[in-house]
C-alpha cells in the first residue's frame, strides 16, 4: 500500500512573490486526493514541492520519516525512488519510441535484464491501454495516448505515491473521462497514494477521495470529498459549482464592493443549482478489485460527520446510503463511538445480506428508502476552521 504523505506549515516564496504559506495536511495512505485552485495558485510548486524538487523556505514534508524539504540530497533521492511522476504534457523523449520511454527509468534506476524490463513494460503498457503501440513515437500518436505512456512511465518502479501534475489539460471530455477511470482503476489495483493537481472540477467531483483547495496564498480546506463537495466556504463552494459569483474573479481577486455588489444582485438562472447533492465517486471497471482507499475515507467521514451542518451531514448521509446500495456486500463501517450497523428494516427478508442504516440529522428529511446508516452521536454544528 502506498504511504501516507505529511505536510506541516509549509511555505514558499521566489524572491518577494509568496506562492503560499502555512500550507498543512496530510494525504492518507493509498487516497487519491485533488490538489484544486485557480491558475497561478501555486498547484505544480505544491507537487515538486512534495519531492524535494523546489525548496520552501519553511515547513516540513514528511515521507516514511524524512523531511523532502531539509534532508540530506541521499536521502531524498532514495525516498523519490517511491515516486512515479506524469507530468502534464507526458514529458516524453520525442526520438525514443513508447517501449523506449516507458523503459527508461528501469534502465536508469535498476539493473533488471532486458526480459524483466520487457515483461514490466508490457504489463504496464497493457495497464493503461497502450498494449500494441509499443513502437510507436510520441509524435506519432494522440495527446490522450502520450498522457497514458506517461502514466505507464511513473508506473515502471511501482511506486507508492503518484502525482499527476494536469492529467486532463488538452484532452476532450471524454479521453478525460477515460483517463478519470483509468486513475481509479490503477488506485484499485495498486493501492498508491497519489495526488492529482488540477482545475477541472468533473474530475474533481468524481475522481479522488479528499480534496483541498489553494487560494490566496492559503490551503483554503482539505478534507474527503463529501466535505468539500457541501462545504459553504465561499471559494470552494465557487470553484466546485463553476460558478461567477464569488470571491474567484477572471483574472484576480475580487475587491470588497465588487462582492457586496454580487451579493445585493438576485441570482442569474444559470446560477440556481443544488449545493448539496453529491456526485457519485466513479467505482473501479467490472472485474477490477474494489477501493480499500473509499471504505477507509468513509470510515473518516462518518468520525467527523457530527462537525458538519445538518444540510451537509444529510447530503453525505444520502451519498454513502447509495454507495453503499451498490455495494451490498461491502457495508458502510460504523463509526468509532457509534451504535453497530442496524439489522436491516422488517421489509428486506431475512436471507438479504444487512446493510447498515441512514438515519436524518435532527431537523432533516427522511431519507430515501434503501439500505440505512447511523451517523455518530454528537452536536450539528459548523467545523472548527474547516477539516484538514
Ligand atoms: N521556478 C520558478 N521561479 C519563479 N517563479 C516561479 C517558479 N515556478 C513557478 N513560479 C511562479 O509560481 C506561481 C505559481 O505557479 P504554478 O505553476 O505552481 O501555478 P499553478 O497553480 O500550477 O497554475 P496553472 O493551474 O495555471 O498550471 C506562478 O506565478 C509562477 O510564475
């Protein structure tokens, strides 16, 4: 399984230009998060950041015990070694064909024969639909095809934790949503921690398990997706709805008028949207293993459920009812400190396998029929500077 990665007050300038500051959070081990926020935010400086390629000038990231930012250059290469990196444009060598560039950090980093490379690059090729085009030059082949050569590239060392610096940028919606999959299936399989920077909210929405959100020279919020997806924090809740109203101008920040303007304005109609429900996280592909990476999250929400509003903690009570519909097998697991999963209502027969049990926060509407979940004891209420 891939291993947990830990930021802590980490902050970074070039010359007088702050990018961020104070940025702390954690990924969980074998996660996909999303590192979101507007262009300029500081995403990609963010992702060297965690492998020691760029230096902040304070805070710690800490992998397997050694600080990325403050090491010795030994230890940081030995501790890179558990990186695979797919840069945005897949960062191929133009004159080495797929075999060749896939090949390439085996022949650098390993002493493997040549039937083990072979064997490793095929096997990965085939991993994200590549099998055949082996021969081909990247200048030869489609943009969504040099993404997933790319990923078969960061694949090679089977690394613990995957970054993907804008999987999606210069593909078309449905090679992106391809690729979203792929990136599920491949989580599915190998159980890598990995961390996708980007600004497009479909993939947000439906790819990673946590979320976090850079704005301003600030980590805005990181925390499981269903927290950002029903969070009300301005900027968040303007970034994932795609909306023009909000602190995110064109071009920079709005100033204060401009946003008291906004708000004495009544809403345009393309601006009438639910704000919480919840989109479903795409499942891995029939056949592949299920996510251990969703039941731990779960597990996670439910534990800070009680910290939510009540509007946020009966959208999220929804979604992991319906997760869990589709996953009859696979309960939803109680959380610490609440009661056990319910037997399921005297409707469903006795033979069906028990399913855990919804039941509304105190104010809330009834919940949809279905398999149900008991969310844990403890006050509704606002967060306390928001999950990290
Ligand atoms: N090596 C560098 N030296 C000086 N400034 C840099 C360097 N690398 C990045 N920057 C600056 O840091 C800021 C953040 O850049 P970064 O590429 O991380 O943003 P981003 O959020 O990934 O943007 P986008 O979404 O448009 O890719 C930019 O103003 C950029 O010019």
């Amino acid at each position: 399984m891939g291993v947990e990665v830990v930021v802590e007050g980490l902050t970074k300038s070039f010359g007088q230009q702050r990018i961020w500051q104070d940025v702390t959070l954690t990924l969980p081990a074998g996660e996909v998060s999303v590192m979101l926020g507007p262009s300029g935010t500081g995403k990609t400086v963010f992702l060297k950041s965690l492998i020691g390629l760029i230096k902040p000038e304070r805070g710690r990231v800490l992998i397997n015990g050694v600080d990325m930012v403050s090491s010795s250059e030994r230890r940081i290469n030995e501790i890179r070694k558990m990186f695979g990196i797919m840069f945005q444009d897949g960062a191929l060598f133009g004159s080495l064909n797929l075999f060749e560039n896939v090949a390439f950090p085996l022949r650098e980093h390993t002493r493997k024969k040549e039937h083990e490379i072979r064997r490793i690059v095929l096997e990965k090729m085939e991993m994200v639909g590549l099998a055949g085009a082996e021969g081909k030059l990247p200048g030869e082949i489609s943009g969504g095809m040099r993404k997933r050569a790319g990923l078969a590239r960061a694949l090679v060392l089977d690394p613990e934790i995957i970054l993907c610096d804008e999987p999606d940028s210069g593909l078309d919606p449905v090679r992106t949503a391809y690729l979203s999959q792929l990136l599920i299936d491949l989580n599915a399989q190998i159980d890598a921690t990995m961390l996708i920077v980007t600004h497009n909210i479909d993939i947000a929405a439906k790819v990673p398990d946590n979320m976090g959100m850079l704005f301003r020279r600030n980590l805005v919020m990181f925390g499981p997706r269903e927290v950002l997806l029903t969070s009300e924090e301005p900027v968040v809740a303007q970034f994932l709805h795609g909306r023009r109203r909000g602190p995110i101008g064109m071009s920079e920040e709005k100033d204060a008028a401009t946003l008291a303007a906004e708000a004495a304005a009544p809403l345009a109609d393309d601006e009438d949207d639910e704000p919480f429900k919840i989109p479903r996280q795409l499942r891995p592909s029939p056949g592949m293993p299920p996510r251990r990476a969703a039941a731990r999250r779960r597990e996670r929400v439910l534990a800070m459920l009680h910290t939510l509003p009540p509007q946020a903690q009966h959208a999220i009570l929804e979604s992991l009812n319906a997760e869990a519909a589709h996953q009859p097998h696979q309960p939803v697991p109680a959380p610490a400190g609440a009661p056990a999963a319910q037997p399921a209502q005297p409707s469903v027969p006795p033979q069906a396998p028990q399913a855990p049990q919804i039941v509304p926060p105190p104010g809330g509407h009834a919940p949809p029929p279905g398999p149900r979940l008991l969310p844990p004891e403890g006050p509704a209420g606002p967060p306390a500077g928001g999950p990290r």
